[in-house]
C-alpha cells in the first residue's frame, strides 16, 4: 500500500472574500478620483473659481475597478503560484528568448533608416530625437543607480550643467558646437564629482534626499545667477552645429548650396537625429566597456552589498566618485545637445520632473540594462504621445499601465542583475589551500 499523498489543493477563497477585496478597491478608486475625475474646476473669465461634475465617468471608472478586482482575483486562484509556467507555454517561452537576440540588432536597424522612412514627417523625426534624447539620459543614470546602485534623485542637474555651459561658451566665446560638447561634458563631470564628495557616507534614502537637493540648488542658482544665465529668461540665439563647419541653412554657404540640390528645412533635424543617435551609441558602448573593467566589477560589487566591497578591500571613495562622474558626463552631453537642439534653454527645462521621468525610465526598463532602459525611454515617451488623444484622461491611462508593468514586471522590462564576470565551470582547489586536503 502507498502512503497518501501529503499535498493538498490550496483552499479557494470565497466569493464573500472576492467581493470584499472588490469592494475596498472601488471604495479607494472612488476616493482617488472624485477630485481627478468627478469635479472638473476652472478659471472663470473673471479670475473666479468654477466647477462642475462628471458623475457618469466617475461611477464608470469606480465600475471598472471593482469589475477588474474581480476578474484579477479570479485569474490569481485559477491560475495560481505556477501560472506563468501554464500561461506561456514552453515553446512560447524559447521563441520570445530567440526574438529577444535579435530585438536590439532589429531596433538599430530601424533607428539608422527612421530618417529615410519618415524623411516627410517632420513629427515623427522631431519624437524621434527626444526619444533618443532619454535613452542617452537614462544610459548615463543608469551608471550611477543601474550599475552602482546610487539612487540620484538630481540628475538634471547634470543636464542643465551642459546645456548652459554650451550655450554660454557658444554664444560669449562663438565655439562651435564640437569644441564646446566635450567642455561640457568635462564640467558636467567636475559637478558629479563635487555631489559624490559630500555623499560618499550616505546611502539609501538619504543620499536621493541629498541629490534632490543638489538639483534644486543648481536650478535656484541658475534662476537667481541673472548676470551670467539670464535668470528665469534664459539663453538664446544659441548657435546650431555645423558639418565640418559647413552650416545647415539656405545661406550659399550651407551644405544645399555646395551640395547643388534644394534646400530643406529637414537637412537639419536629420543631422540632428543622427547625431543623437550617435551620442547615445557612444554612450552604449562605453558603458558596456566599463562593465568588463575593474571599475565596473567594482560598480556590480558596490551596488550587491556596500560593506562586503569594503572588506575585499575596493575603495569605495573612488568608485563612488567615477560613477557619479560618468554618469554626469553622459548627462552633460545630453544637456548640451538639448540646448543647440532648441536653440533656447530657461529653468524650466531642468526641474524635477525631468529627474524623476529618467529615474522612471531606469526603473522601468530595469536596472543595469542597457536594451530595458531603451525600451522603457520608448515606451514612455512615445506612449505619452500616444495616449495624447485621451486629453485629460492621458496621465491616468499611462499612470495605470506603469503601474501594471512593474506589478507584472517587478524588476522591470528586462531584469538584468548578472555579474559581468563569473566562473563558467567549477574550479578545483589546491590541497595547498584548505585543511582537509585535496579541494
């Protein structure tokens, strides 16, 4: 006789349990949007305070929350802790895995012809360079938080540092645009390094209160500093880059004229575009390489356990130091390439939210991932986008979704937390070595 079998079923819970959890959702959904949804106020003409109601929306939005607790709930029992095992069959999963090598030789691909595809869209190529403006920007902070694990809340700072210190060498000194993108790359790096000095004891969440601060004071200085960035009014008349010194315009010595063919205002956003483009590749594969370096491993081993790289006897003074520089330099590239993109820079480029929209990107496309954060930069920049025909109801559906990626996706679009290097097959060890003889 066999023994019975010890495992039982999980106990279902009850439909009285279903719809309790139901209930309390819709009761906070209902909370949360009566003042997002339900009352609608405006300016009246003179300057008073007028509101009005949207009920039918709110019940609506409530309704589809308490439905979709249900459903949720439902799928969690049916499917249970193995679930996604059943859900994605294996098949399934090793097809996704063989797409997964070729999505970024694929999106590359795509990058380099956007230009000859949308040549007409001036919209499309316009969405395209700020995309590839974000995925630099979250390349370069993905250095400090991805790699380090240095959670900077300030990073704009290192962005506004590049684009006024273009504009004004560009504009006071008249150099041109690739004279000037290394100088502000250099003292974009200089300020990381001053944040990492006063930092390098704290860590958590009292160094991003300490890196929230230092981007606010880089944007109060550059709004009160009126004598040399303009004040709230900014800088402009920025010069635009030039190919070889050849400007992109309809003077006859622009490159149409020598070129003998039309001129287009399109030359220059695709001029534009590619160099963006390749910024954000320099910064791709410079980070990879500093990966397989002693500084990234020492980057990787900060980031694990802080006292733990302490003991194997790294200093953690220089590691900090070169990570913050790194990626303030990248942030400082950007900056820069911003401010001859727009041809005029004010404060108001470089508050808050920027930091916090990069710090989404990294987060979202999973830290230390180079193809999560340019998936995350697409994502989110060209969803916003998007959803723009939603009006009002934009920032709610996106808000949604991030929140529903990271609870299905925790650790992001595509989790990456390996070492860069590590032992491909176990090594025996000396008898020399341990007390019990051979290892």
């Amino acid at each position: 006789m066999t023994a019975p079998s010890t495992m039982t079923a999980k106990p279902r819970a009850g439909i009285l349990s279903i719809l309790k959890t139901a209930v309390i959702n819709a009761a906070v959904a209902l909370v949360l949007f009566s003042l997002m949804v339900g009352i609608r106020t405006e300016a009246g003409s003179s300057g008073q305070l007028t509101y009005w109601t949207r009920l039918g929306e709110l019940a609506s939005l409530v309704g589809v929350v308490f439905g979709g607790s249900i459903v949720i709930e439902l799928l969690r029992q049916w499917i249970g802790p193995s679930g996604a095992e059943r859900l994605v069959p294996p098949a399934v999963q090793s097809g996704m895995s063989f797409v997964g090598r070729f999505l970024a030789p694929a999106l590359l691909i795509f990058a380099l012809l956007v230009p000859v595809l949308f040549y007409d869209q001036r919209y499309i190529l316009d969405l395209a360079i700020l995309v590839l403006t974000y995925v630099m920007l979250g390349w370069g902070l993905n250095v400090v938080v991805g790699l380090a694990g240095l959670l900077d809340l300030g990073y704009v700072a290192f962005y506004a540092v590049g684009a006024y210190s273009y504009a004004l060498l560009a504009t006071n000194f008249g150099w041109s645009f690739w004279i000037c993108l290394p100088l502000a790359g250099i003292l974009a790096a200089l300020w990381g390094v001053m944040l990492g000095f006063p930092v390098l004891r704290l860590r958590g969440d009292y160094l991003a209160i300490v890196t929230l601060a230092f981007g606010e004071i880089i944007r109060l200085v550059i709004i009160n500093w009126q004598s040399l960035t303009g004040g709230p009014n900014g800088v402009s008349s920025i010069p635009r880059p030039t190919l070889f010194g050849i400007p992109l315009d309809s003077s006859d010595d622009g490159l149409a004229a020598k070129l003998g063919i039309e001129y287009s205002p399109t030359h220059r956003i695709v001029f534009l575009f590619y160099v963006i483009l390749a910024l954000a590749l320099l910064t791709n594969w410079v980070t990879i390489r500093l990966r397989r370096l002693p500084i990234g491993r020492a980057w990787e081993a900060l980031r694990e356990d802080e006292v733990a790289c302490r003991a194997l006897g790294i200093n953690t003074t220089t590691t900090k130091l070169t990570a913050f520089a790194t990626g303030a330099m990248f942030g400082g590239f950007a900056g820069a390439f911003f401010a001859t993109r727009q041809g005029f820079i004010s404060p108001e480029s470089f508050t808050f939210q920027e930091s916090a929209l990069v710090l989404a990107i990294v987060v979202l496309g999973g830290m230390g991932s180079q193809l999560g954060v340019a998936l995350a930069a697409l994502a989110m920049i060209g969803g916003f986008e998007l959803f723009r025909g939603l009006e009002t109801y934009r920032m709610l559906v996106f808000g949604m979704a991030m929140v529903l990626i990271m609870i299905w996706r925790p650790r992001g679009l595509i989790g990456h937390r390996a070492p860069t290097v590590y032992l491909t097959k176990a090594q025996a060890i000396s008898s020399d070595l341990v007390k019990e003889g051979h290892g």
